[in-house]
C-alpha cells in the first residue's frame, strides 16, 4: 500500500487493517495514551475545495501523531497559476512526508500520486471519497460487530460516496443496492466494472433498495460544485429520494442510518429520521479522525502498523 488514491486500489486485508488500526487508536485516544509516531514528519494537506471534517480531522490527527499538518489552499500553490501536477509533486516531494488533496478531478490525485515521490491520500474528489467509506465501516464495525453479510443501501445522488460505497461494499463482503434517478446514478466506468457482480443492485426505486437493509446511506442531492444545478436536482429527487421512517420501515428493524455530512434536513433525509439516529451519524463524523490516522500510519511506513 503506498497511497490512498482510492478503494479500488486496497487488498480486502489491507482495508480490515486500516479499520483494525483505527479501533486501536480510538481506544488509545479514549484512555489518554499519547501515539507520536510520526514525530518530525509533515503532511501537506491540499485543498482546492473547502472543507469542514476532513481540515479538522486531518490537521488534528495528526497533531495527535506527533507530526505537523501544513495547511495549503489553491492560493498557495503555484499549481493554482499554471505550475503542472507533475512539477508540484516532485517538489513537494522534497519538502513532505505525505500529501492529502481534496480537489475536484481525480486526474489530480493520480499526477501526484505517479510523479510524486511520498505517500498521496485523496481525501476527496467528484469521482470518489475512500477516506469517508472508511469511516462509515468503522462505525458499522463498531455497532454490528462485522461488515461481510450486511445488506448496505444508498439513496440519492450516484456521486462520490456511491462510487466508493460500492467498490467498498463488494470488497469487504456486503450487499450494496444503489437508488438513484437515471439522469443520477454512479459513475459509469464503476457500472460497467461491477453492473453484474451478484451482490450489486442498481435501482430507481428506493424502496427496492432499502428492503431488508443493515444500514442506510445517504448525502446532498447536490454535492460541492453543483450548487448552480440544486433547484433542477430539488424538482428530481425530492418526494422520492429521502430517507424518512416509510422508507426505513421496509429496512431490517436495526437498520443504521449514515450520512457523511453536511445533511440538508427535509431534503435527503428527514429532520425526524436524523436526530433518531444522529449518534451513529456523529460517531462517523469522529471515525474519520481515528480512520484517517490509520492511514497515515499505515502509508507513511510506521513498523507497527506499515502494511
């Protein structure tokens, strides 16, 4: 493993280490015992779209790793002028330890991750989002003992946590339905790679999907760069693609709900149906901190957890 480019790119037991590693460090964290393993490391975190949970969780993290976060916005770099990927990754090369990017075209993470010389985390682009997937696994873990054999649901857009939710999903042995409207679903080369595995099932109707399931997810109907089309997506989505207690009701009667936030109450999801199960959905929002520094340790070659 030497990035986190996406899902895709992980052994099924290199993302259960990951996970194991985020248990480890939770609980380290919990009872106050101090984790400096990356004591004079730097990781360069890029960020070309604004960002609330994974700023903080990263830079905290990895504080809490011993190490220094060095915050760099697009005005920051010269690659925001003109400089190339391929020139930004061979002199920050000189100067990091590991980069985590969250941008907009995946292309990006790729160049630096190819041209580079350390560790690239994606810590979101518009085609995947493996950092919070990893987080969502970590709370199920945590409240259903296990991933394999689960039955996971999506309803909403097909953007970047449907793509890695499926690929995810399939990689660590659960079912994953997919309920998005036909103008809406996930990324096609994702469709044409996993469209007939047995375990996958895309669908327009919501309730198709969410019948039986373990845990339900969700997200905006219009994610970060398609604010100009929100009122278009409102008129597709909305009195069909919410997850509210008539959907939930054709779920497993310990269904979870997950959404990776920001949640848009009475959109997506209910107001009622969120605050029901708003300490799952926090507890994944703080998994990101713990599951994040699992990465980090893991790519930046730590003996105790390298994999």
């Amino acid at each position: 493993m030497e990035h986190l480019l996406k899902l895709s790119d992980l052994k099924k037991e290199e993302l259960l280490a990951i996970l194991e590693t985020g248990h480890d460090l939770k609980k380290k964290l919990k009872a106050g015992i101090e984790t400096p393993y990356l004591k004079g490391k730097t990781l360069g975190m890029i960020f070309q779209k604004a960002s609330t949970r994974t700023r903080v969780s990263f830079e905290v993290g990895m504080n809490q790793l011993g190490g220094h976060p060095l915050y760099l916005s697009a005005n920051d770099l010269q690659m925001g002028r003109g400089e190339s990927i391929e020139d930004t990754a061979r002199v920050l090369s000189r100067y990091l330890d590991g980069i985590m990017i969250r941008t907009f075209d995946q292309e990006d993470v790729e160049g630096l991750a190819e041209y580079g010389t350390i560790p690239v985390i994606n810590g979101l682009t518009d085609l995947y989002h493996p950092c919070q997937i990893l987080a969502d696994f970590m709370t199920i873990q945590e409240v259903k003992g296990t991933l394999s054999g689960l039955k996971f649901a999506f309803v909403g857009d097909g953007n970047n946590m449907a793509n890695s939710l499926i690929v995810g999903s399939l990689l660590v042995g659960a079912q994953i339905a997919i309920a998005s409207p036909k103008e809406f679903q996930p990324n096609q080369a994702m469709l044409e790679t996993y469209g007939d595995h047995p375990d996958f099932l895309l669908t327009e109707d919501p309730y198709e999907a969410v019948k039986d399931a373990d845990v339900v997810f969700t997200d905006v109907w219009a994610s970060m760069g398609d604010e100009a089309e929100a009122a278009s997506r409102k008129a597709i989505f909305q009195n069909t693609y919410q997850v509210n207690q008539a959907l939930l009701a054709v779920a497993s009667s310990e269904v979870m709900v997950q959404h990776c936030l920001p949640a848009h109450k009475e959109e997506e999801i209910t107001e009622t149906v969120f605050e029901q199960h708003a300490h799952h959905i926090f507890e994944e929002a703080e998994n990101r901190l713990h599951v994040q520094k699992a990465v980090l340790l893991h790519l930046m070659g730590v003996p105790a957890y390298a994999s």
